[in-house]
C-alpha cells in the first residue's frame, strides 16, 4: 500500500509522488555538455529522490557505462598497465540481487578491464 512519505528519498513503489524527472529540465543536457550545476531547495523538496532518479536515468542507455570504461583505461594506461579494476555500485530499485552483482571482463583499446558490480 502506497503512502506519503515525508522522511526520507522516495520511491515509486512505495510513495505517492510527482515524477521527479519532470521538475527540473535541462539538468541532463548541462551534464552532456560536461557543466557544473548546483541543486539548491529546502529540506524534504525532493533534491535526493531527484538525484538518484538522475543517476538511474543517466546510467539507463549504457553512456555513462562506457565513459568510466573508457576513463578506467586511461588510469591504467598512466600507471602503464594493461589491466585494471572497476567496482560499480547499482543502487536502483526494482532489479534482483542476481542483476546487480556481476563480473565480467571489458576490452578497451588492448586494455583489459574487470568491470564488478556490486
């Protein structure tokens, strides 16, 4: 049974709630554009269920996937090695354990990195 909640991130399981993609635009094409932007309101308006809605709507495409895969190879690359580590932290809601924890291997430009998720 849905309620409102007032403490705490909400989510749409479990909260009645306004979309939070619909209450600021814009904010994904600053991102894309690789700009600097701050989230300013009062306690309890929304900002950190509108961030992880961001972050899960932002990760949804696989984008941002392949730019911490492209960025991994870079660190490596400075360090000279030709094998490195990814550790990524799913947090969305809705997705079964088995989904979230994975590992596997990615090949970037004869880098290899092992991508686990937790």
């Amino acid at each position: 049974m849905r309620y409102f909640n007032v403490s705490g991130p909400c989510n749409k399981e479990d909260h009645y709630m306004i979309e939070a993609s619909t209450r600021l635009q814009g904010v994904e094409q600053l991102i894309d554009m690789k700009q600097y932007f701050v989230i300013h309101a009062a306690r309890q308006s929304g900002t950190t269920t509108y961030l992880k809605d961001l972050a899960e709507r932002l990760n949804r495409d696989g984008k941002y996937y392949q730019e911490s895969l492209e960025q991994a190879a870079r660190y490596v690359d400075v360090f000279g090695s030709k094998e490195g580590w990814l550790v990524l932290f799913d947090q969305r809601t809705g997705i079964t354990w088995e989904e979230k924890i994975y590992c596997k291997q990615e090949n970037v430009d004869g880098t290899v990195i092992h991508v686990f998720g937790n």
